[in-house]
C-alpha cells in the first residue's frame, strides 16, 4: 500500500513541478506519514468525526508539501 501512494504522491508532485528533496522530503516519507498517521488516529481518536477532521488536517499538510514554493 505505501508503495502506491508513494506513487501518486511522487506523480502529483512531478506534475505540480515540486521538487521533495530541495524541501528535505520524498514521496515514501510523506506516505508513510500519512499511514502511520491514520492508523494512529484510530487509537488516540475514538469519534469519527474527529477521526474525519484530523484525517483531512493531516491530508492539508500532506497538500502543502506537494505545492510549489
């Protein structure tokens, strides 16, 4: 699973021009945030509208990284 969401976060950021080592990141770091973090959630949150919320703040960040400049 990492591996394909390393992928397309290694597609998204080769298509909005953004280089992830200049900005001391890679595709595979940033997936395996974005896993640990969800899976994490399901412990440390048991409502799933919080779980929902602190998804989508994890996505922004994730967003952020992948956006020139």
């Amino acid at each position: 699973l990492v591996g394909h969401v390393a992928a397309a976060i290694e597609d998204e950021a080769a298509g909005n021009g953004v280089d992830l080592t200049a900005k001391g990141l890679s595709a595979k770091l940033l997936a395996d945030m974005l896993l640990d973090g969800l899976e994490g959630m399901k412990t440390r949150i048991s409502d799933p509208e919080e779980q929902r919320q602190a998804a989508a703040a994890l996505i922004r960040v994730i967003d952020l990284a992948l956006r020139p400049g």
